[in-house]
C-alpha cells in the first residue's frame, strides 16, 4: 500500500512563513497588519468601471492563449513609450498574475537538474518556482552597506558559471528595495550571453522607484537572439493586486511555445480582467505617478522614524513598497513577529520568509496611509521600549 503523498519536490517546499504571521493575527481586530505586499487602496475606480462593464456585457468567454490582440498592443505602445526602443506585440503574451509568468519563464527554460541563480533575500516564490521543476537554486546575498542594500557584482559573476541555465534577479527587490545599477547591466548581459544562461527579470516593482522614473532595465539592451526574459504584473503600479494579471516578453522564437505552454496551464486570462488591464496602460499614467509619490513620502516617513529608533537599522530602499530593517537583540524573526503581535498588536514579515539570507531583518510593507504607518511605528517604539 503507498501512502497518498505528492512529489518530494513539493514536499521539500518552503511553508510560507509570512501566511504563518498572518494567521497568528487571525480574529484580533486590534492588529496593525504590514505584512502583505499590496497598498491600502482599492484599484481606481476607472478601471474598476471598465472591467464591470465589460462584465456585464457578457464578456465572459475564453480569449486568445497570449491575451487580447488589443491589449497586447497597448501593452507594447506603454512599454516601447516607458523603455524607449520598440517591443513589438510578438513578443508579448498576457498572463494569469506575475507570478504565473515567472512560472512560465521557469517552465520555457528549466530542466530537471539545471543551475538557477538567484540574488537574494528574495521574495520566497522566485526560489520556490525552479525547485519545484527539480532545479538546484543557488543564491547569491544582497549586502547592507552605508545605509542602502548592495549587490558584489564579483560575487555575482563568479556564480554565473558555463553550467549556469538562468539567472533571476528581482530589481526594485522584494524585500530589500535593492534596485540594481545601471553600470552593471552590461557586465551581467554579457556573461549570459557568453555562457548561454537564460536571464529572468522579475520586473514588478520597476515603476515604484524613488530618484528615477523605471528602474534600469535589460530590454532596452538586448537583441533579438538574447535570452533574456521580463515578467511583470498589473498588480503594483496600478493597485490591481487581487486582479492576478500580468504579462511577459520574451524573445520572439519562444512567443508560440509559450502560447502552448500557458494553453496547457491556464489557457487564457479572463476577458473582462484584460479590459481593466487595457483601461489602466491607456490612461493610467497619472495613477501610477501618484503611486509613486505616496510611496515617496511612506519610504521617508517610515525609514525616517525606523533609523532613529535605538538599536534599529534601517537601509534606503531603491525602489518598491518596503521596508527591510533589523533591530538589536532580535535575532529570531519569527519569534520576534509572533511576540510584536501578542504585546503591540503589530503585523510585520519575518525576515526569514525570504530565505536564511533575510534572517534577524523585518519587512514593512509602507504602502499604507500615513495615519496607518504612524500608528505602526508607534506600537513598535513601545515595543522597542520595554
């Protein structure tokens, strides 16, 4: 008789640390909750309209496996307007959430025993999604260094070896806000391309940057023979977390494949979702600039009381909506987040939900009103006081 157990693969997968916190805090109305990655605000209501409306048309039918011709037009017209050079709806495919296309970049490139490299801390789906397919990750630590999150570019490119199949690298980075250079695009494209590795962005948080408009991204650099791969997600420049829509570029050799492959994964996103989507890349543009400049002000507002706290260490994120900080004598991050939750009420990620990298290091989603983020970093003073 055999015990009815899935693949070892997903056996040996990580448990979310970040859903363990949150259930700790379920019933408790008094809890101040930072723990999820998604703002306070609802999805504008323009979009909203355009998807209830095309709902209510009845708009409820299966789409093309890539997404609507249309939407993957305005999708290139932002694109080619946000990067400055043109990407041609031949290499666009719309998927079911971002992190449906980083499954489906791992799935296009990654076989059972291949090398992935991972920089991190890191969000643990990045991770999780090439061990899942049998692929051996190898991470490569961020490094907090007068007062912002650093990446040893050496260090890097000594991991990036011939047996290397994919390098994924995050940036703005989840949790860090580690945002990689421009200067060091270059080095790490041409390493891919010396050595045949697949290069995966996971391009997120690209628009919620603090000092430039985008982040630096390899698009504008690479050829039609490069094997580099953009995923990215409607769900943070535009408020639409719950929406699970996002989309990939890719290389135009792989477009059919992929349409295969999201066929035999979730065969297309929804209709009357693509038509917010559509809604929010032709005339959103006002929305995520005042995304960026809420985010702004949280970053200074939330990193500026957490540095003056005693004991605390606070480095400058890049870009995204968090905070990564650690405090003196709280080396045990979940320990600390049940305790924070039990004595102040307050909701925070354990650092080592994102790999043994981000242990003794706290994530603090500051995508928040500002009478939310006070009132947090009150409970955590108190707490600190004790």
């Amino acid at each position: 008789m055999f015990a009815p157990t899935p693949r070892q693969e997903v056996q040996d997968l990580r448990l979310s640390r970040i859903r363990e916190i949150a259930n700790a805090g379920l019933g408790r109305r008094d809890i101040l909750p930072f723990w999820f990655g998604e703002g306070d605000q609802a999805t504008p209501a323009f979009i909203r309209e355009a998807a209830s409306k095309a709902l209510l048309d009845g708009r409820t039918f299966y789409t093309h496996n890539l997404g609507r011709a249309d939407l993957r037009q305005s999708l290139s017209d932002y694109l080619t307007r946000l990067h400055g050079v043109p990407v041609g709806t031949e290499r666009l495919a719309i998927t079911s959430a971002g992190v449906n296309a980083i499954m489906l970049a791992a799935q296009l490139v990654l076989s059972p025993g291949d090398r992935t490299v991972v920089v991190g801390p890191i969000w643990p789906n990045v991770v999780e999604i090439p061990r899942i397919l049998s692929s051996h990750v190898e991470v490569v630590p961020l490094e907090a260094a007068q007062g912002r999150w650093r990446l040893d570019i050496d260090r890097l490119m000594r991991a990036l070896t011939p047996d290397t199949r994919a390098l994924i690298l995050n940036s703005p980075n989840n949790p860090s806000g580690w945002m990689l250079p421009e200067e060091d695009r270059a080095a790490i494209l041409e390493r891919c391309r010396r050595y045949g590795i697949w290069l995966i962005g996971d391009d997120v948080y690209e628009r919620l940057t603090f000092e430039r408009q985008t982040a630096p991204s390899f698009l504008p650099m690479a050829t039609d023979d490069d094997r580099v791969i953009s995923t990215n997600s409607f769900s943070k420049a535009w408020r639409m977390t719950g929406w699970r829509l996002g989309w990939m570029v890719v290389p135009r050799a792989l477009l059919e494949g992929l349409g295969v492959l999201i066929e035999y994964n979730t065969s297309c996103a929804p209709d009357f979702v693509q038509e917010g989507a559509k809604a929010a890349l032709d005339h959103g543009d006002a929305i995520t600039a005042d995304v960026r400049r809420d985010l702004t002000a949280a970053r200074d507002q939330v990193i500026g009381a957490l540095s003056g706290m005693p004991g605390v260490e606070a480095p400058t994120p890049d870009g995204g909506f968090y905070a990564f900080f650690r405090m003196a004598g709280h080396g045990d991050s979940m320990a600390t987040c049940k305790s924070l939750i039990q004595e102040v009420g307050l909701g925070l990620a354990p650092g080592s939900a994102f790999g043994p990298e981000g242990e003794g290091w706290f994530r603090w989603c500051f995508a928040a009103r500002p009478e939310k983020n006070a009132a947090g970093l009150e409970r955590l003073a108190t707490y600190l006081a004790r």
